[in-house]
C-alpha cells in the first residue's frame, strides 16, 4: 500500500486478461501504423492526382479521404477516446497526480489557470495518451498545443485532433491563458525525441526558456508533468534524411520500431507523474534574470520527479537523467 504522506495513484491498469491486451495492442499499433503511413498515403494520393493515374477517376476514389479532411478541423473526441481504452490494458499503465486536489480546486472554484509542461516527447506520447483516455474530460479542459503543421496535415490532425490540440504559436496560447483557459505542451518538442533511448534520458530543457517567460507574464503557474516510458515503448532512427525533414517540419517522420522490431509499442510500464504548482509570481516585464531563476526551478523539479519515481519503472531504475 502506498504510504499516507505520498501522492495517492489517481489511475491504474487492472491486472490483463489475453484478449484485453490483445485488442490494446491492435489499437495501440493501429495508431503508430495510421501515424507512419498517413504521410505516405498522402504523397501518392498527391502524385496520382496531378499525374492523373491509373485514371482521373481513379484518382479522384484513391485521393477521397485526403480531400474530405482538408475540409475538416481537428475535432477533440470524448467518444473517440474511449474507444481507445482498451490500451489501458495493454500498457502498464499508472498516472500519479502530487497535488491534484489542490489544482483543481483552483482550476474550478478560484479561476486559476496553468501551463502543464510535459517531458519527454517520444515518437507518441503513449503516457499521454493513456492519461487522456483514463480520464477523457481532462482533454477538454487542457488542450494540448503542438506545432501548426500537425493541424494542417490531412487525416494525421483528424487522427491526433481527438486529443484536443491547439496551435502553439506564441499568440495562440497568449490568447488562451489571457482568456483563463489551460495548456499542456511537450516542452522539448521533436528535438528532444532524436535525444532519448532505452538506456539513457535526456531532455530538450536547457534553452526552452519561451514557456517561463509566457508563465511569468500572463500570471499564470507551470506544473511539470513527467512521462516515463514514452522514450522506451517505441525506438527511433535518430540519423539520416527523414530525421532532418523530421526536426525541420516539427514532426516525428523518421523511422520507429517496438515489439519484434515492428511498429507495435512495446508493453511496458508507462507512469504519469503530474508535480506541483511552482508558485510562479505575475512579472508583466520580467526580466532574463526571472527567467532565467524560474527555469532553474522548473529543471530541479523535473529532477525530483524523475529520481523520486523512476524507481516505480524497471527499465528507469538505472537511467540517469540529463538536461540538454
């Protein structure tokens, strides 16, 4: 039992039966696979259709689902996400909240808002998902903000668009915490996906500053989110063209693999630790030295977290952590 002056686990997986896991696992790689091949289908669907092959017709039949979604937005899906539940079942799956009812008393009865900073991205935040379709409400309240690029791409948004994500342009999540709403974001972004392995950790954090400086200014707090696991359940090539145009356009289009060296996630434990509040103060004008202090505090924390938890996660237990 955990003992009473620790967290209290706010989700777990229960214990597997063969046909869970085996449904978990078709829907956990139907999302890896749809992720890897979407931009494939698209560029043939784009090249069949200016060189009009086999025929126009054809053509236009093969290109349908592309062109439907250019004239469709991103749409979060509560339905969508638990038919995703059975992941839970698949992953070993548990979510930690240090500070939960706290937070959303504040959220719900003071008005306060928050910057949910998540590390590491991974080729797809598995932990994120599974948090997301273990309590499929809290995406509606804290939209996900990623790169504007995974909102424009046909099929890809309206497959990730379930999650409820917003642009992360600078003005966009101004806008959002101005009119007292929440973000999560994935702090080191796809540079830090070419950084992490099974055997050792490193975070994207030394010169992502932007989110302080956001936090500080719009008076809002920052509380750090640890995903252990989303560096492990899938492997990546981290050298070669496809990782270039990956860092260029922001998304994760290099090769991966998991489970037999395919692209099924592994089955591993995932842990969803989300911290504390930092206790940011409301800095209109603040300057390199506020930011510069309260990113310090930001990495320390994320330190804590991971060498307070990294126990609870057999292939973490030996991994050191490092702050590029």
């Amino acid at each position: 039992m955990r003992q009473k002056n620790k967290p209290k686990d706010a989700a777990t997986t229960t214990k597997k039966s063969l046909p869970q896991w085996l449904l978990g696992m078709t829907l956990a790689s139907a999302m890896t696979i749809a992720y890897f091949t979407i931009p494939i289908y698209l560029l043939t669907a784009i090249t069949s259709l200016l060189l009009r092959y086999p025929t126009t017709k054809a053509s236009f039949l093969y290109a349908t689902p592309m062109l439907l979604s250019l004239f469709t937005a991103p749409t979060y899906s509560r339905a969508a996400l638990s038919i995703l539940r059975p992941i839970l079942n698949y992953f070993d799956f548990e979510a930690i909240y240090m500070d939960e009812t706290n937070v959303r008393n504040q959220m719900n009865n003071h008005g306060k808002n928050y910057i949910f900073a998540a590390q590491p991205h991974g080729v797809l935040s598995y932990a994120g998902f599974c948090a997301a379709v273990s309590r499929p409400d809290d995406p509606g309240k804290v939209p996900t903000a990623v790169a504007s690029v995974l909102l424009n791409v046909p099929l890809l948004k309206n497959l990730m668009g379930i999650f409820n994500l917003v642009d992360a342009s600078a003005s966009n999540m101004k806008r959002i915490l101005k009119e007292g709403g929440n973000i999560k974001i994935y702090i080191g972004g796809i540079a830090e996906l070419f950084k992490c392995c099974r055997t050792e950790e490193r975070l994207y954090l030394k010169k992502r500053k932007g989110f302080i400086k956001l936090a500080l200014r719009a008076g809002v707090d920052v509380i750090p989110i640890y995903c252990f696991g989303n560096t492990s359940v899938l492997s990546v090539l981290t050298h070669g063209p496809l990782a270039a145009l990956s860092r260029k356009l922001q998304a994760s289009l290099t090769l991966f693999w998991g489970k037999w060296y395919l692209p099924i996630p592994r089955d591993e434990k995932l842990l969803y630790v989300v911290g504390k509040p930092l206790g940011l103060p409301h800095i209109v004008e603040p300057t390199q030295e506020d930011i510069d202090k309260w990113h310090k505090v930001y990495c320390d924390q994320v330190r804590d977290i991971f060498e307070m938890y990294k126990e609870k996660v057999p292939l973490y237990k030996h991994k050191k952590l490092f702050i590029d």
